[in-house]
C-alpha cells in the first residue's frame, strides 16, 4: 500500500511539473508576442509618421 501511495505522491508531482512549465512556456510566448507587437506599434512606420524627404524648391 506504502509503496502505491508513493508512485501516486511522484505521479502526481511530475504532473504538477508540467503542466507548470507548459504554463511557464505559454507565458513566454505570451509575452514574446506583446513584446513584438509593443516594439511594431512604437516604430515610426507604424505610427503613420513616416520620414517624408523634403524637396528643395527653385524660386
């Protein structure tokens, strides 16, 4: 009985462990994606400001 009692116990345990690093994992892609989208909606480009050249004008 000892002896299932501790296979469940560590069963149990690696479980909890995956699951932590899929969420652990799935956070950082998370995060990845705002830090892209963060760093996209901050260029210039995206703001719609782009650099406009100007042209000398001849009087």
């Amino acid at each position: 009985m000892s002896a299932a009692l501790n296979f469940l116990f560590f069963s149990i345990e690696r479980i909890k462990r995956t699951l932590l690093a899929c969420y652990l994992i799935k956070a950082l892609g998370i995060i990845k994606e705002d830090l892209t989208l963060l760093s996209t909606l901050l260029t210039p480009r995206a703001r719609g400001k782009e650099e406009v050249t100007k042209i000398p004008m001849d009087y």
